[in-house]
C-alpha cells in the first residue's frame, strides 16, 4: 500500500510542482489546472495510438499543457480578464479540444509500450517509482537551475510585488505568462503519466485535480518548510506522495471511489486550518508563558528586567511565519 | 483625463509643460488631489496621458511601458512596502535593481564578488543593513525598507529619479534621515530628481528648482536665487490662489 501511494505520488508530483509555481511563486490560484491535466493525458495516448513512441507522446502532452497555460496567462495579461476567470474560460475550452483529440470520452491504450516499459521487467509499482523518481529529479534539478538566474529572480520578484518589479524593468506580463505556461506544461505531464499507469485517458480525470494540487501544496509545507528553493520543491514531493497516501488509507477503510473527491475537498479545508490554528495556540502558549514570567519577575524585581528583554526577544523571533 | 464623457469627467492635467533640465532637483508641491502624483505616474508610465508627449531626451517615451521607461527612470514610492518585494531577501532586491535589462538573462544572479560590493554600498545607510543581506525585506522596519529602495533606485543611476513623497510614512527623525539620504546621493551621482514633498521647509531647503501644481496646472516655476528668497509662509499663502 504504502510502495503504491509512493509511484503514484512520484507521478503527481509534476502537477503539485505546477500548482505550487502558479500559487505559491506568482501568487494566483490557476483554475486551468482542470483542463491541462486531461490535455496532456488525452494528446499523450492519442499520439501513442497514432504510432508515436512514449517519450515523444510524453513531451508533446508537456508541450500541450504549455499551450493551454500560455492562452490563459495571454487572457489574464493582455485581455485583463481577472486570473481565476480566465483559468475557467480556458479550462472549459479544453473540455471540448479534449473530446476533439480523443473522439470519444475515454481512450484506452491498446498494446503500445507506455514509459515504464522500457525499464528492467521488475515489479510495475517498483517501475512506477523509478520512473517517477527520474522525472521528479530532473523537473526539480532544472528549476532549480532556473530559480538561480536572472529569469528566475524576475518571476519571483513579479509575483511578489509586480508595483516594483516593473519599476524595475521587469516586462511583468511576460513573467507572468511564463509562469502560467511552465506551471500547465508540468500538470500536463502528469496528466500524461497517469493516463499511461492507468493505461486510459478520461475526459473527466481533471475534475478536482486543482484542489488535489493545493491541498498537496499545503500538506507538503506543513511537514517541510524553508525559504531555500530546493526545499520548497522537495516539500512539494512530500505533499504529493503524503496526500496519495491519505486517499489510499480513505479507500483501505472502505470509502468507495466516487466519494474520494469530496474526501479531497475535506482533506483540503483541513490542511488550510492546521497552520491557522497551530499560529493561534503557539502564540497562545508564548502569551501565557510570558506572563507567568511577568508575575515572577515582580516577585523577584532584582534580576526581573533582565529577563523581560530576553524574553520580549524570544516571542518576536518565534512569531516568525 | 479621468471619467470621460460622465459626470465625473476631470482634467487631472492640462496644457501641463514642463522642461527638466539635466542636473534639476525640483521639489513639487500642491494641494492634496492637485495633480502632482498624477504627474509623477504619468511620467514613469503607471498612468497614460490622453494627449500630449513626454520626451526623454528628444525620445518621445508616451506610449512606451514602465518596464521599459525604466531604464531610464527610477522610483521610489511613498508607501516602503511599494518599492521592495518583501518576500526576497535584501541582496536579492539588490540584485533585481542592478539591472534594468537583463530580467530574462539565463546568466546567474548570484555572481562572486557582487556580496562585497553589496556591503560597501549599504554600510554608509549606517542601519545595519550590511549584515543582513540574507534577510528577508519584510523583517525589515518601514525605515530601512525606505532606505533600500532609495539605494535601489539610484543603484541603476537614472537620468531622472521620481520621489512620491518618500518620507511621508517614516517618523520624524527617520525621516530626516532619508532626506539627507537622498540629498547626498542626488549630489553625489548628480541625479536628475523630481521630489513631491509636502514638507515646506524640505521643498525650500533641497533642489534648486521648486514648482508649485494647482488644479492640474503648473502655477509656479522658480529656480535659483528666486527659489532661494522664498520662504515658508510666502508658499503656505500662495496655495490659497
């Protein structure tokens, strides 16, 4: 249970990764997530029952996914249509270039050789993992390559303040159209790794994929946090396989399938509590530890201000994030 | 103008001309809603004129972006958090105002030596900056965020600089700290500035150039030795015109 929840974490790590880049990095909540995802599963098996090998498939569903992120960072930008408008303008649209590429509303694969075919003929969870792990690997080695460059500082500096970015020389939309296409081209790619574990593609399978993506996103930050880059995006791996690890648990304790997605949404509000009041009863905590400190301090007025300096100093620091 | 065609329809601006020579430190004062930030943004291109043209040396500029006036110009605004991404840490910030080109470059940020050159550019802020280059912005208080972004905006060293009343948020003495700040650094690199202040006493006693802008037009223009008779009570009276 737990080596299956791990490949199949490993394999929705991209769309976690994506979702972070968008939510976390420019700051916009990405609704598009729910059409990329099929996008890149439904271009992925067509063009593999059309002939094409797995690795060309796997890159053009990538490349599909970029596309529909491009189109709405294009709606949001230069059409200024508000982002979460113009991720379900865009996401509704794929609906039908969806059902365009498959012909009919799920596609299996017949006998084509999918990605983990190529490896060792070892156990197929076992490839699940290594092929994930590859990919994880490397989407993580080269964003992190380009979180060190300039471009990358601008991307983070557009979703942090686009005001001084652009005062800074920075073309702000073409940052943020960036964003939105690297974030869809790695959902997209999940979307095409599913779709070849599960060996069909679906037209529903992106229903719910962006709240999957953003309670990932906060269970992974709950168990890893930093400001360093490369943490922030191995945490977002965490997240993922964490959170595949919760639905596998859901479903051993007898919740049938069709009742996963509002256990998702639950999962989610959850995680986006946890933090909130784990701050509350911290600073709870801290309050009260500093006043019983204050009452002692006036028993013992010799040294008492002494330690109400030091102490003033260890909740400011501790309030931190 | 804002509202056409409506109710509300106003000129912000009108038959507004105004010549900055090279070298100018003009301070701008007026009435609140006078048109002075309109002014500025209309200037650095955050707001888009009508009609009319803004030269940047005998380049008409009125229809290019922020971004790319930015090359030219630089900003700070008054609120500290506008001028700093607070999210990124000081070197960082520094970094993004080094370059006003180079934002899609594929190059490193992070290049030997520039640390250095960080630290000798913030020690003479004498706030302790020079030691916290790893610090996020936002630890940081309302004065050295301020601070910083004056650094950042002369760093590129533009042919004109826009203050929007930049010390209006910082208390008294951070504040008079800032403005000798931006005096020093003005003299020094011999900055083109434009200063909104609504400080008499600092609009008389920085720049050589101070104008006065009243309902959208400029209704008073002095430099030098003019400039330098006036006093506060003088200006404080001409506002009632």
């Amino acid at each position: 249970m737990l080596i299956s929840s791990l490949g199949q974490g490993l394999l929705w790590a991209p769309l976690v990764i994506g979702v972070f880049i968008t939510f976390r990095i420019l700051d916009i909540p990405d609704l598009t997530t729910e059409g990329s995802f099929p996008f890149g599963a439904a271009m992925t098996i067509s063009l593999m029952l059309n002939g094409q090998s797995a690795f060309i498939a796997t890159l053009m569903g990538f490349v599909a996914g970029c596309l529909g992120g491009f189109v709405t960072g294009v709606l949001d930008t230069k059409l200024h249509i508000p982002s979460l408008l113009a991720g379900i303008l865009t996401m509704t649209g794929l609906y039908s270039v969806n059902m365009h590429i498959m012909g009919k509303s799920n596609v299996p694969l017949l006998t084509q050789k999918v990605l983990t075919d190529y490896l060792p003929d070892w156990a197929t969870e076992i490839q699940t993992i290594i092929l994930g792990a590859v990919i994880v690997v490397i989407v993580i080695g080269l964003l992190y390559l380009l979180f060190k460059t300039h471009l990358g500082l601008s991307l983070m500096a557009t979703g942090n303040n686009k005001d001084m970015s652009a005062a800074n020389g920075i073309n702000t939309d073409k940052m943020i159209i960036f964003g939105y296409t690297i974030s869809n081209g790695l959902i997209a790619l999940s979307g095409s790794l599913i779709a070849q574990s599960n060996g069909y593609a679906d037209i529903g399978m992106g229903i719910g994929t962006i709240v999957i993506g953003l309670a990932s996103v906060l269970v992974g930050e709950i168990f890893l946090r930093g400001r360093n880059i490369l943490v922030r995006l191995s945490a977002m791996v965490v997240g993922a396989v964490l959170y595949r690890f919760l639905l596998t648990v859901a479903m051993g304790l007898g919740f049938p399938p069709d009742d996963l997605k509002i256990l998702s949404a639950i999962i989610l509000v959850i995680v986006i509590c946890v933090p909130i009041v784990r701050n509350k009863l911290k600073t709870r905590k801290q309050l009260k530890l500093y006043l019983s400190q204050l009452a002692e301090g006036e028993q013992d007025e010799q040294d008492g201000s002494i330690k109400h300096t030091k102490f003033t100093k260890g909740v400011l620091s501790g309030d931190r994030e | 103008m804002f509202f056409p065609g409506t109710e509300n329809e106003r000129h912000i601006l009108k038959n507004v001309s105004l010549k900055v020579y090279d070298g100018d430190f003009i301070s701008v004062i007026g009435n609140n809603g006078a048109g002075k930030s309109t002014l500025l943004n209309t200037i650095a291109g955050t707001l888009s004129a009508d009609a009319g043209s803004i030269n940047l040396e005998n380049k008409n500029v009125i229809k290019k972006s922020v971004s790319y006036r930015s090359r030219w110009m630089s900003r700070v605004f008054q609120d500290p958090k506008m001028g700093t991404a607070g999210e990124l840490s000081v070197a960082e910030n520094l970094v993004l105002a080094q370059s006003h080109v180079n934002t899609t470059s594929l190059k490193w940020y992070n290049k030997k030596g520039q640390w250095e050159k960080f630290q000798e550019l913030l020690k003479p802020l004498d706030m302790g900056l020079e030691d916290r280059l790893k610090t996020q912005v936002k630890y940081l208080s309302g004065g050295q965020r301020q601070a910083l972004s004056l650094l950042m905006a002369t760093l590129s060293k533009p042919k004109l600089l826009l203050l929007d009343e930049h010390t209006a948020a910082l208390d008294p003495k951070t504040s008079r700290d800032v403005m000798n700040l931006t005096d020093e650094i003005v003299n020094r690199e011999k900055l083109t500035t434009m200063m909104i202040t609504h400080k008499m006493s600092d609009a008389l006693k920085y720049g050589n150039r101070l104008i006065m802008v009243q309902d959208g037009q400029i209704t008073l223009d002095v430099s030098g030795k003019d400039k330098q008779n006036l006093d506060s009570e003088e200006l404080v009276g001409m506002f009632d015109n």
